[in-house]
C-alpha cells in the first residue's frame, strides 16, 4: 500500500504517483509506503571546504538522501570561513556536484571571530542567511550591527546562543549525570541568557532572527512570550533534545553534542513547544566527526553527532507512533516550516518511507562518513525507501 501524508499534498500526490508508475516502482508487496514532500534541514554541517576529512558536501548530500531530505543549508564553520564572496565562491563550486539542493551560509563576522562583520552584502544574493554557528556572538553591539545590516539585506540572522564566560570548561549538561559522575557541566543560563539579549536586539531593529538548536525549558518559554509580542522570531531544536535527556547519557562520545542534552524537564518543555508552534521546525545539527575523533569518551571527545539518517525514523517512533503528534505535524516540522521561513522551493521533490517493518539502526549503513549517533541500536519504524530531488532519484531502496 502506497500512500500520500495527507490531502494536503494532493498535487504532490499526482506527481509522485505518475513518477513511481514510469519507473516502475510502484510496490507490489502488502508494506505500508507513505509519501512526503522533501525534507529540509536547515542547519546541518558538511566540513568542506577545510575538513574533508570529516564529511564532503557529496558524502553528506548522499546522507540526506538517504535521510529523505532533498534541500539542506551547511553552516559556515569551515576553512576558510564563507565571509567573503572569494570564500564562498570554493563551497558553491562543490555544491554544483550534489544530488540535492543545498543552499550555504554565510558567517556573521570575519572567520567567525566576532570583531568585524563578514562582507554580507556580496554574498547575500548566494546564501539562505548569516550565523557564526559553533561559536555565540559575544557583544551585543556586534549582533545589532550584524542584524541591522541583514535586515537591510532582507536576510535571517541564525545564532548559535553561547555565552563564553559562562561555559566554565563544561561539556555535557549541568545536572543530575554530571555531578554523579565526575563532569564539568554546561549551565543552562550559557544558552538562554544569549537568546534573551537577542531577542531584544531583534524587537529593537526587526532583523528576522532565528534561534538554532534551543535546548532549555527556559528558551522555550522566552520564544514563546517573543512570538506573542509579535517579534520576527523563530526557532529550531534537535531530534536528539527532543526524544533523549542527560538520562540517557553513556560515557561514549556519540553521545557528546553542543548544546548538551539537558534534563528531562527541558526535553518536556521542548515537546511542548513542537506542539503549540513555539518551536517551528527541527533541524538536526547533523556534525560529523572522524572515528577517532570521537572514541575519546565524554570528557575528551569533539562536540556533535550525525543526524541526517536517522532523524525521521528516530521522530515517528517516539513521537508520532506514542501519538505525541501528528504524522502532519512532523511534516510541517520536518518540510513546510524551514522551506517557508528559509524561502526554499522543493517543488516536486518528494520522499517515501516504508513505515510498518522495525528495524535496528546500524551506523555501519549510514552514507555519512560520520558514524556517531546516540541511536545506534535502536529499534525504530520508517525506512527511506525513495528519494527524488529536481525529478530523479536521489536514494532509492524500494524493496
């Protein structure tokens, strides 16, 4: 049985059906085949130019593939950073090469050091929006400039919410699972308090800001009460915060990501705010890492996990399958919201997942070079059986 989400996508219907019927792919078993519009992830992290080493933008388009994405947005963390158009120029020479849309930031400030705003006006014509990910713009003169001159651009401001000061050598959250076992932590306060300040800056000058992977309860209720003032605000959280919590912490770096994952309250705040529209979409952060890089344990281990392969099995299991939310709902999260807030066109891009057969996730099987991800293991429903992104098959597994 082969199926659209919902009548919502009735268009999307005609044309993936007409394009399953001409390659004949059309299921003859009796599993359960749902159809999607493309999945788009704006933040995920594709280390080329700089750190290939880690991920290409070819490994990692092969990834969302596979992950049922067909548009994805990398962040500028890279090397040399994209904060001039002649850096960005080497990242959109490799992006002509993916299987998928991707479409680049560029950095807020100069090799993301906050003292100098990047050259946004020449690569405001190339890039979905502007972040410093990785790193907090630490003045807030800085990030008024900044939003002044994207508002002028008619651009987002994406912000990586960090306060230096306050991160006191942490690496995991601040709570119950560090002081038991021995680890410095990450206070909550780091995160929130730098959004509070920004979402100021962004009531005062009407710059469009989002706010990249909350992780707190506190962040949760600040948006909130941001939206009903009418601030141009919106926001995004992680798979993992939203189905694991420090709870759920092994001394292994794929559990290891920044923010950290935070206690079951903050987990219970975020699942609140995916329900009543205080977290707009969910993105996954996807960062990954060499094998090495992250065999080192919680303490030594780099910060950030894959996520592009497992993010949808990992949602409809936990939260659409328990009925947290609906299967429409986590397509508005997964598709609708980023394309809209990003002002991305997928037309026609669509993917299907077979949804009624369990399997195990096997990190072995992913097409990222990255391996670490806290679901290794896991039993989960919906495997990516077709992908198609600008009319062809990205990913197809339609057995």
């Amino acid at each position: 049985m082969i199926r659209i989400v919902s009548e919502k996508y009735k268009s999307l219907e005609r044309y993936s059906t007409d394009f399953l019927s001409s390659a004949g792919l059309l299921p003859e078993n009796e599993k359960e085949y749902i159809i999607f519009p493309g999945f788009c992830d704006v933040h995920v992290h594709f280390r080329e130019p700089g750190f290939s080493y880690k991920e290409t933008i070819l490994s990692g388009s092969a990834a969302a593939a596979h992950g049922g994405y067909t548009a994805v947005c990398p962040m500028p963390n890279l090397r040399p950073a994209p904060d001039c158009l002649e850096n960005l120029g080497i990242e959109l020479e490799a992006i002509k090469e993916s299987p998928v849309r991707v479409f680049p930031y560029g950095t807020i400030t100069k090799n993301e050091e906050g003292a100098e705003l990047s050259d946004m006006e020449e690569m405001s014509g190339y890039v979905c929006a502007f972040s410093d990910d990785g790193r907090g713009v630490q003045t807030a003169e800085m990030m008024k400039s900044a939003m002044l001159r994207a508002k002028s651009l008619g651009k987002i401001i994406a912000a990586h919410c960090e306060v230096n000061s306050l991160l006191n050598g942490g690496y995991i959250h601040l709570g119950r699972y560090a002081a038991t076992h021995g680890h410095r932590g990450i206070s909550s306060e780091s995160e929130y308090l730098q959004t509070a300040r920004d979402i100021k800056l962004s009531e005062e000058t009407g710059c469009a800001y989002h706010v990249c992977h909350i992780s707190t309860k506190e962040n949760v209720e600040q948006i909130r009460a941001a939206k009903a003032r009418g601030v141009n605000i919106t926001c995004e959280t992680g798979p993992h915060y939203l189905t694991l919590c420090e709870d759920d912490l092994q001394e292994d770096g794929r559990f290891k990501m920044n923010p950290p994952l935070r206690s079951a309250a903050d987990r219970d705040a975020l699942i609140a705010g995916i329900k009543d529209g205080t977290i707009d979409m969910i993105a996954t952060d996807h960062a990954p890492h060499s094998r090495e890089e992250k065999s080192k344990g919680l303490k030594d281990s780099l910060m950030g996990i894959t996520g592009l392969e497992t993010a949808f099995p990992v949602l409809y299991t936990k939260l659409v399958r328990t009925g947290v939310i609906t299967l429409e709902e986590l397509t508005a999260l997964l598709s609708d919201n980023p394309k809209k807030r990003f002002d991305i066109d997928t037309e026609n891009d669509f993917t299907v997942f077979e949804v009624s057969e369990p399997y195990e996730i096997d990190s072995a099987e992913f097409l990222s070079m990255g391996k670490a991800t806290p679901f290794d293991g896991m039993t989960v429903y919906g495997r990516c059986a077709l992908t198609v992104c600008r009319g062809k098959a990205v990913y197809e597994d339609m057995k």
